[in-house]
C-alpha cells in the first residue's frame, strides 16, 4: 500500500483516501450542475445593484480553538492535524550501530526531554538471500490473491469497512482518522526505507518476477505493512471507545488483525517485498497506533524495538512472518517504560467527532 497509501497522500489529503471511498465526500458545491464562472459573473450582473457594504453579521470564531476545525474543507483540517502529530517526532541513524530510531519530545515542555520510541536494527545481505526462498515459495498463491493485490495497490477502506461495517454516509470523520493515521505511517516509513535503503526481492534473482511494479523505494519496512497495522490498532480502539460495554473494538481484533496481516503477507506473494518486511511493519505500525491513540486522547505509550539479527528460525530455515509471533519476544521488544504524552487538540477534536459516529 505505501505505493498506493504514499500515492494518495502526495496527491493531496482531500483527493486521497476518504475521496476514494466516496467519491468524494465534498464534491457537490464544486461541481454542482456544471455552473461555471461565466454563468455566475452573469446572474450576478443582473442582480447585485449598487454596492451596499456590510450588511451581514458572520460570527467572530475563537482564538486557538479546536473546535474551528468543524469550519474547514477536509484537506486543510487533516494538514493541520498532521503537522501537530508530527510535531516533536524525530527520525534518526546511528552510523556505529546502525540502527534506526524514532523520539519523541514535547516542544511545549517546560524542560524538553527526548523520549525514544522505536529502534529498528535491519536485516543484512545474507539474511535477504535466506529470505528469498520464501519469496519465491509464496508465489504459488498469485493467482488466489490476484484480485486482492491490485485492489490493495489502492487504500482498502472497503476491506476495513466489511469488518467494522463503516459506511460512507454516517462515518466521514472516522475516513478521515483512518487517513491520518495512513500519512502519519507514510511520513515514518518512508524515512526509515530511506535509511536502511533494502533491496527489493527481483534485484536478486531474475526467476522471482513480480506481478505488480515494483515500488520506487526500499524494501524494508513494508509500507503496506505498516499502514494496515496503523489502520487496525486505530480503527480497534475507535470501536472500544465509541462503544465500550459492547466491547466491538475487541470483538474485531482477530479479524482487523488477520486482514491486516493477509494486505502485509499478500505483498510477498506479489514479489515485492521479502516476510521481514512484514514483520517489522508490523511493529512500527502498532507502535504509531499507539502514538496516534496517545496523541489523540492523552495517554502514554510504550518504546518497542526490532532486531533483524533475532528473526531466525530455530531449525536455521528461513523465518516466515507469522501473526501468532508474540510483540515482545524474538526480534520484537517492548519496553516496561511508560512515555507520557500530550493530548493534541486538534487531533482530540477530530476523534472525538469520529467517536460520535459510532453510538
């Protein structure tokens, strides 16, 4: 999906992902009978008189309030949204060790600290080679998963909607969680794909021969892979909120949680990316879930990690990703450590009103 989910996000938040879905939800007044600005200079020609000045009374909206956002056209309100969520998130590398790390810090803070999040330790040559066997293996399935992989190029709202029964007409602000969250994953992967610069799977063998393009950027971490897990850890606690004694978030943990492994797993199939791939998206995308529940409600979340060196089978055949992996053995880690963070308000506006969606 980072094709896709990084495609629609460079074109611009309100043609992406919600307009997908709808067609677009606010295309009526744009293109409303096909008027155009001939027509209106016209009518108003016959119409207006002698200018009058002033004669309404808008109201005067508050000063810094989030609440503004209701005023706003899609696009600009999740710009807004986005910047606030990337505020004091940054990227780094250390050359030495060579691993990835994402921090936090709370720029507003009296005294400003810097809480690490995540480290990323990438695979090495051989390791990809190793990994390659299964790339191959997995090709069996193309012709099963064909349709899912070019419907998946795209952002899968339908996929999600048939789980969580999401409905264009009553959830338009929780599309527009869910594509937050999406450009939230982009910004991230995108620097780490830039830092570990992996090589995708047909620059090894000319047998493996994908089905789709393949992507213009590095291998590791899957963008797919993480924008799906991002997409189930939000879309989970957004149902547990909204409808906490029923507990429908957690009723639809397995299957937000298979599907999003299927959209990781179903890359492999296509040639384009290698199984640690998938298990490394895994982690960052759960982990910016929690970032983003954290940001959007006030909370903490946890630093988690992933060492390629540990994604190793015990009987030295080649590590498949595998869903029932726990998140805090092997090559993933989680910290005990708890890093506080601030409510973002415009964020905490906008998944309020998602919330409200659901009851």
């Amino acid at each position: 999906m980072s094709g896709g989910f990084s495609g629609g996000f460079s074109g611009g938040f309100s043609g992406g992902f919600s307009g997908g879905f709808s067609g677009g939800f606010s295309g009526g007044f744009s293109q409303q009978g096909g008027v155009g600005p001939v027509a209106l200079a016209t009518s108003r020609a016959g119409i207006v008189g002698p200018f009058e000045g002033p004669t309404l009374n808008p109201p005067l909206h508050p000063f810094a309030n989030p609440d503004n956002l209701a005023l706003w056209a899609e696009g600009p309100r999740l710009t807004a949204c986005l910047q606030e969520l990337m505020e004091g998130l940054t990227i780094t590398a250390d050359g030495e060790s060579r691993e990835g790390e994402m921090a936090f810090a709370d720029l507003n803070a009296s005294r400003i600290r810097r809480h690490k999040l995540l480290t990323l330790k990438g695979p090495t040559k051989n390791q990809l080679k190793h990994q390659l066997q299964l790339v191959a293996a997995y090709a069996d399935l193309r012709s099963d998963r064909a349709a899912e992989i070019i419907d998946q190029l795209a952002p899968p709202l339908m996929f999600w909607a048939q789980i969580t029964g999401m409905l264009e007409h009553r959830h338009k602000k929780t599309a527009q969680i869910v594509e937050l969250a999406l450009a939230l994953a982009v910004q991230v992967e995108m620097r780490f794909k830039s830092m570990f610069a992996v090589v995708r799977p047909v620059e090894f063998s000319p047998q493996i021969q994908p089905i789709i393009p393949t992507p213009g950027h590095g291998s590791w971490p899957s963008g797919h892979a993480t924008e799906a897990f991002v997409a189930a850890t939000v879309l989970e606690a957004l149902l547990d909120e909204a409808r906490g004694r029923k507990h429908d978030g957690r009723e639809s943990h397995v299957q937000l949680q298979r599907l999003a492994a299927r959209i990781a797993i179903n890359r492999t199939v296509a040639g384009v990316h290698y199984p640690i791939d998938s298990a490394v998206g895994r982690l960052i995308g759960t982990s910016l879930g929690d970032y983003f529940l954290a940001r959007a409600k006030g909370g903490y979340t946890h630093p988690r990690s992933f060492d390629s060196d540990k994604f190793v089978s015990a009987d030295g055949t080649p590590k498949d990703f595998d869903l029932h992996d726990p998140m805090d053995k092997g090559a993933y880690g989680l910290s005990r450590s708890k890093v506080e963070m601030p409510k973002a308000a415009n964020l905490g506006w906008l998944w309020s009103e998602a919330v409200k969606e659901w009851k």
